[in-house]
C-alpha cells in the first residue's frame, strides 16, 4: 500500500441506468448521514445496508436512503445482516471508522482506543461478508498515530483478511468543495488489486512544464469561507496580526465579550446535531471519484 497526497480533479461517471438489481452493491459501517454512500450511489452503485448508531443520523439515512437496510450497532449487527435474505452480501464495503482515538486533537488511544478500536469489529463483519472491495476512510491522524503501528496494524489485518491494495490522502478542496479537508482513503480488493489510476494524477500542462506543484494548484484548489482571515490562536505572531490605526476601545460590545461555552444563540441542541453529523461526513465529491474508478471493474 502506498500513499500519494494530491488528486486528479472529480472525473465523469458513466451513466449507468441499470436497475438497483444490476448495479453493484455497497454496504456502509459507520455510515453517518450517508456522506460516504451518497458518493457510490452517484457513481452508479445501489446502497444494501447502512449501520450507524447515532439516532439523529439514522433519521437522516432513513430519509435520504428509504432502499437500505438500517442497523445500529457494528457490535451487534452482523447476525442481523446474515439473516438478510442474500446473507448481507455486497460488493463493496465502506466506512469512515471513528477518528477521535487517533485524532491529532484527541488523546491519542490509537486503535486500542474504544472509538477507533471499532475497526476490529468492522473487519469481522467484512470477514463474514467478503466483499470484493473495501474502502475505508480517517483523518490523517491515522498515518503517525503510534509511531505508524496504526496504519501497519490496519493494512496488515486487511491484509490477513485477504486484501491488497493502497492508500492515499486526499483533499476535498481539489473536488470543488470550499473546504480544506484531508482525509486517508485505504482501497483494497479481494485477492485483487483496486484500478492504479486511484493512484495516478492527471498531468497538466503547467506540471509537465516545470511549474511547482503549489503554482499549479492554485487554479484548482476551491477557496475555503475563512481562507484569508486572521487566526485567533495565542501563539500568533506578527505577521498574523491585523493593524487596526487607533484601534484601542474600537471593539464593538459583542467583541469584548468572552466566546460562549456552550451553544451558540440561535442554534438549539439539535442545530449542532446536525452540524456535527455535517463535519464528520465524508466529503461525497471525494467517495464520488473514489467510486468512479472502482465502477470500471465491474463494467469492464
């Protein structure tokens, strides 16, 4: 497996008008409000089933994916899934395990965390299942968490398990989203390695030419909404400072104000349910590409 940072910009999917019958098959763990899954299914593959435990997100699933199947619990669900009537069989199995054990803003438990530690319990359910492909998504926390025994012990048990394959981070901004979210994407298949071109990047002109990787990313990379605005972290220096002539006392009211602890005005507990459930999506622009070259497999 090997790791790769800057992806080739969101490439066309075939239109595929096939049934949900023939389309291939996904089933997603940690499946959150369906970030993940609505990216296969724009790129032509029919979501089976979806295990998540958050109630909030299990609303938003029920609504957005009426199709699937829903469970709550990686822990508990896969006698459920193999009293389906095709035994919970799919094609590809994805998910976005819990970050917060391996997160650079955590603790750092890794994988012997009770969040991240939930991995295990995914490997079992695609043990049972063997799904021709599994892809599986953290923050890149993952990469040095403990030293790297993290990401060895992951490719190593996908690699017990059956699969080979790679890994790569890849950046939501380069996929028209405004938003600066690198993530670790693992592609692996069953006794068969995922289409390289996951691994590849369109060649521009401008690269081909000798410019800098940063010179020619500046077209393709989507602004952020706080691109530009000064940082608010104590340990800021002064090229970060704003200048404000005369600024002392220039503070309006609000702004000399402590930062609320808590909720917002105006955003009730379920507001920052649903904006929580938002930020730990995955980017579906980026399991959209990701799903476009797996696509190729099963219609080649």
């Amino acid at each position: 497996m090997n790791a790769q940072n800057n992806p080739q910009p969101t490439q066309s999917t075939p239109n595929l008008k096939q049934s949900s019958k023939s389309k291939p098959s996904v089933g997603s763990l940690f499946a959150g409000i369906g970030g993940f899954d609505l990216g296969f299914e724009n790129a032509g593959f029919h979501t089976s089933w979806q295990v998540e435990i958050d109630p909030i997100c299990r609303a938003v699933l029920s609504d957005r994916f009426p199709h699937a199947t829903q469970f709550d619990d990686v822990q508990t669900c896969l006698p459920k899934l193999q009293a389906l009537p095709n035994g919970g069989a799919v094609d590809v199995i994805i998910g976005g395990f819990p970050c917060q054990d391996v997160s650079m803003a955590g603790k750092r438990a890794g994988l012997h965390g009770r969040r991240t530690g939930l991995f295990f319990d995914a490997i079992e359910i695609v043990k049972a299942i063997k799904p021709r492909f599994v892809v599986l998504e953290n923050v890149t926390g993952l990469i040095n968490s403990n030293n790297g025994e993290d990401l060895q012990t992951v490719i190593e048990t996908l690699a017990q398990c059956g699969y080979v394959g790679f890994w790569r981070v890849l950046d939501s901004r380069y996929f028209g989203v405004p938003q600066k979210r690198r993530r670790v994407f693992l592609v692996a298949g069953l006794r068969e390695y995922p289409p390289f071109s996951l691994m590849a990047d369109l060649g521009s002109v401008e690269r081909i030419c000798g410019k800098t990787e940063s010179q020619s990313s500046w077209a393709d990379a989507h602004h952020t909404l706080l691109a530009g605005v000064g940082s608010s972290a104590i340990n800021i220096n002064c090229a970060d400072i704003i200048a404000v002539p005369n600024g002392r006392g220039q503070m309006a009211i609000r702004e000399r104000t402590t930062v609320d602890d808590g909720l917002c005005k105006g955003l009730d507990e379920t507001n920052a349910c649903e904006a929580r459930a938002a930020g730990n999506a995955v980017c579906p622009q980026v399991a959209q590409f990701i799903a476009s070259h797996l696509m190729t497999v099963f219609y080649s």
